[in-house]
C-alpha cells in the first residue's frame, strides 16, 4: 500500500517538474501571443503534435533537421531543437542584417516548437 502511494507521489512529481521544464520554454509574452492567435488550442498538444509532424516530415523526405548557429550580434537561425535526427552545423553570416530574423525570435520567446518550422502557423 505504502508503495503504492509512493509511485503515486513520484509520478505525481514528475509530471508537475515536466510541466516546470515545458512552461519555462516559452516566455509569458510568447504564450499571450500564440493563445490569441490561437484561441481555445491546447498549446502543448500542438506542439507534440508538430513535433511528430516535423519527424514524419523528415522521414518522408528522407531530410535531417539542420541546426544553425548564430553569427556575433546573435541574429540569424538559431533553432537547438533536437529530436531523434541527425543535425547538421550551418553557421549563417548575417553582418547585413540589422535586426534578428523571425527564427530568433521565435527561438528566443520559446515559441519556435509550436510553429512548424520554427516560423509557419499552420492551421486544423
């Protein structure tokens, strides 16, 4: 019985650290964003949901995820996402860029692993 309740607590605990990890991931704005650009989505579901597209997607067309890294000045693609895939080092040179990409800044909110790509709402 004791061992029981045990199990029933860790779990319980994990779950709850789990929740800390996703919802630390995307900031306070990026979440006030993506709920009114996507009214009554559940967001961690969509993004289970685009995590396995984006490995189906990847299969599919036999392609690996690309990892970039940013230039100095932090502007650029700089998606760290890391599934099961093989990823690829691409440094990008953006010393024309005045302001970070879209990519960056999604990265940066958190809000990258609930867009397709980084950067594409796609919608049901």
């Amino acid at each position: 019985m004791l061992k029981v309740h045990v199990l029933k607590i860790l779990l319980s605990a994990t779950t709850f650290m789990a929740s800390l990890d996703i919802a630390q991931g995307l900031s306070a704005e990026g979440n006030e964003s993506l709920s009114e650009a996507l009214p009554g989505v559940d967001l961690e579901k969509r993004r289970e949901r685009l995590k396995n597209l984006g490995r189906l997607y990847s299969q599919k067309y036999n392609m690996t995820m690309v990892k970039q890294t940013l230039a100095e000045g932090d502007f650029g693609n700089a998606t760290e996402g890391t599934s099961g895939l093989e990823t690829e080092d691409v440094t990008t040179d953006v010393s024309n860029s005045p302001e970070p990409s879209l990519e960056v800044i999604n990265e940066k909110e958190g809000m990258a692993e609930y867009l397709f790509d980084g950067d594409i709402n796609l919608t049901e």
